[in-house]
C-alpha cells in the first residue's frame, strides 16, 4: 500500500522538477492564449504534467521536446502511431501523394488494393473509409439500426467509443446513467442505448432476448477503463446469443489491433459481424475504417436501393481522401506485418516480465494485465471483472504521480491509466529503462 501521503510529496516534488527542466515549454504555453486552454484540442490538457509537454518531432519509438528532452516513447499518440512514428515506407507514400494531390472526392487505383489488403488482414470482405473511428463507429450503429430495423444498442459500462454519443450511458450503482462528462447532450440516450456490465452472460442473454437491440458495440477487451479481459466463454456466448437473436455484431479493434495481426476477433475468435479500425491504420494519418461480411453487405445495398436520394448521415467530404488510402496501403504493404507483430509481442512480453519482478520485489497489490503489444499496471491485487470493478480500482493521483516521475527520467507513457504500448521499433533498452524506472518510482513512493 502506497501512503496517500507519500504521493503527495512525490508529485510535489516530481512536479517542480519537471517545471526546472521544460522552460521553453512553459513559455509556450503562456504564449498560446489564441487557443482555448492554450491547446489545440481540449483533451491535450488531460496529461498529468503541470502542463503538456511540447513536441519537436518524432522517430522510431522516441519523441523530443521544444526543450531538448528526449522520451522512450511508450505513448505513441495514443496507439495512432502504434507501429512507431513516420516509418519510412509511410513517409516516402505521403511525400509522393502530396505532389500528386490530396483529396478528390473520387476513388484511386491504389485503392482498390487496399481494399483487397484490408480483406485479406482481417478476414471481412468489404470496407468503408472514413476519417476518424468516431465516424465509423457512428456509421454502423446507422447501418445496423437501418437494415435490423430496431433502434437500440447495447454497450458495456466503462466502455469508450470515441465521440459516439450513443455509448456514453454508464451504470452507476446498477442504473444507467448518462455520462456526466458529455456536454452538450440534450436527448436522453438511456432511451436507445442500453448498457450491462462486461462479462455478465446473465445481463446480456437477457437484454438481447428482448429482440429489440439492433447491435452490441463492444471491444473484445475493454481498453479505456484499464484494461478489462474476456471471461474465459464470454465472447463466444456473445456471439451465440447475437446469433440466436438476430443482434449484429460490432467489434471496435482501433484499440486492440495490438492482440495481433488482424485484430483480437481474428487472432482469438470470435469474428464479428462489423468491425472498427483506426488510428494506427493510417500511422497517424486521420483515418478509419470498418468491415462487415458480405450478409451484411447484401443487407446495407438493399437499405440503400429502397431509400429515396439524399445524404444517408454517414460520411464527410473528406472521407477516404487521396492521403488517407496512400498511408493505409503503405502501411498494410510494409509497416503492418506478422513480423513486426512478432517483435512487439516479444517485447511486451519482456516488459511485462520486467514490472511483475519489480513489482513482486517491492511487494505492492498490484498486477499487470497485456492485451498483445499493449500493457498496463494497475494499482490493485486482481483484474478487474467489469467497468465497475475497473473504476474502483483506479487510484487517480498515484497513477498521475507514476506517469510525472516517468517522464521527468525520458519515459512516457499514456496520460490515461498508465498505459503502454510497444511498437516493431522499440528497443530492448528503452523497455529496460522504463522498467529500472519504475521500480526508482516505487522506491521513492515507498520512502
């Protein structure tokens, strides 16, 4: 057990360290009063640092600041740039569409490649493009309302699907609730979304069984309330009770594209009905995309054909743009391969190993939990069941304690619940090194 007290101090220390050595990144921040926050997006401010650091450029598995700093990157924007920052195959790709044009509003003969690609990788033959997961999460829940012709949804508490608003209903002591944080909201979503804790076969089999629920969006492992694992059976009663039921399946995998290659639904089963992916898809470059079987594909053509002219509500301008699918089939054709899985499941796997002998040593509550390349420690004795259990667990100053003495020693990590992911480029010593960082953390935590 960590004393409150000693995180307190460690953060007040940790805090004034990071102050004495990121000037120029405080002087940009008092300089950038044009921008809300003095961010270009809000979430930018949601780093534990005083305030967030300042990037210079990217490469590999290592970011540099305005200041000189350079940080083992175990961030790596979020997973947007989960195969490491600009590999050369994608920046060569973009250099060459720049010079060529950006966005047409029209299809290209690399396309039709990549369509073929994203087939062959995740085991779904036809795709969509949009620009964000948050468009394409929003896409199927569309499509499936559209073509099962029921209005409700079913999530998991806890759950994140971007900018969705369909997904942020929670339960709070077993009531659904709409997320607190959700501004702007003025229609009351419990009406349409319906909400059950991950693994409880019990909730699902009943709320599927009223046959009104016309999808369940779901990762196959929850990723944004920690890191919560399928119960052994789980996903494999998911898919039997959506099948009996006649519910579609949705895989969200812009998370846990990190199980393997091809996402979790291809490397442990089972294979939804739809799929989502984005961020790392395109390297960094905005991006997604979702895939859905040929059933489905009927189903969506049929919809369309009976529906008069006139915007369907899915897709923007800019979806599938020229720059978008060169960066996806680079990075389909020479960044994401089994090979470079193989490396950053070898090196999860040496991290892991690392913080499980730390944190046996210092005889701490705590585990770590690994969804392929992507790993946590959480700051209890035992996984967390479900969302709730997840919520519970979370220990909020120590885990921003934690991230602040990491970064001030060159490591950096996730800014929400200590997350890290390893990359086909990431070293063996930058793994090592957050490893001996962690433990001089818990060192000083502990005194």
């Amino acid at each position: 057990m960590i004393a409150d007290a000693a995180i307190a101090r460690v953060a007040a220390i940790e805090a004034e360290r990071f102050r004495a050595a990121n000037p120029r990144t405080f002087a940009h921040h008092a300089a950038a009063t044009g921008w809300f926050q003095s961010v270009p997006f809000h979430w930018m401010k949601d780093w534990p640092s005083p305030v967030p650091i300042v990037a210079a450029s990217a490469k590999h598995a290592t970011l540099t600041s305005i200041d000189g700093q350079d940080y083992d990157d175990f961030c790596l924007g979020d997973t947007a740039s989960l195969f490491g920052h600009s590999p050369p195959a994608l920046a060569a790709a973009l250099i060459r569409q720049a010079t060529e044009g950006l966005s047409y509003m029209l299809p290209t003969e690399r396309g039709a490649a990549l369509s073929e690609k994203l087939a062959a990788m995740f085991g779904l033959p036809q795709w969509q493009v949009t620009t964000t997961a948050s468009e394409a999460n929003r896409a199927v829940i569309r499509w499936c309302r559209g073509i099962s012709g029921r209005r409700k949804i079913l999530t998991f508490n806890g759950a994140y699907h971007g900018a969705v608003d369909d997904a942020f209903v929670d339960l709070k002591a077993g009531t659904p609730m709409m997320r607190a944080s959700l501004i702007g909201q003025v229609h009351d979503l419990r009406d349409t979304t319906t909400v059950i804790e991950f693994n409880d076969e019990q909730a699902l089999a009943s709320a599927l069984r009223g046959g009104d629920i016309a999808c369940v969006l779901a990762e196959p492992v929850m990723t944004n309330v920690g890191m919560v694992r399928d119960a052994p059976g789980f996903l494999s009663t998911l898919r039997k009770l959506c099948d009996e039921t006649g519910t579609l399946l949705i895989f969200d995998e812009t998370h846990t594209i990190s199980s393997g290659y091809g996402g979790h639904g291809t490397v442990h089963g089972p294979k939804p009905d739809l799929m989502v992916v984005g961020k790392s898809i395109g390297g960094g470059v905005p991006c997604a995309v979702y895939g859905f079987s040929a059933e489905v594909a009927e189903r969506m053509a049929a919809l369309n054909a009976a529906r008069p002219a006139g915007h369907s509500g899915i897709g923007t301008t800019l979806s599938a743009n020229a720059l978008a699918i060169t960066a996806m089939d680079a990075m389909l054709s020479d960044v994401i391969t089994p090979t470079a899985y193989d490396q950053m499941l070898r090196g999860a796997a040496r991290l892991v190993a690392g913080l499980e002998q730390e944190i046996a040593a210092a005889d701490l509550d705590w585990h770590v939990t690994q969804v392929g390349a992507r790993v946590e420690f959480l700051t209890c004795l035992t996984p967390p069941h479900n969302g709730s259990e997840a919520k519970t667990a979370m220990h909020p100053e120590l885990e921003a304690a934690t991230h602040l003495f990491l970064a001030n020693r060159g490591i950096l990590l996730a800014p929400f619940h200590n997350m890290m992911l390893v990359s086909p480029v990431t070293g063996d010593d930058q793994i090592d090194r957050l490893v001996g960082a962690f433990a001089d953390c818990v060192r000083a935590l502990k005194e």
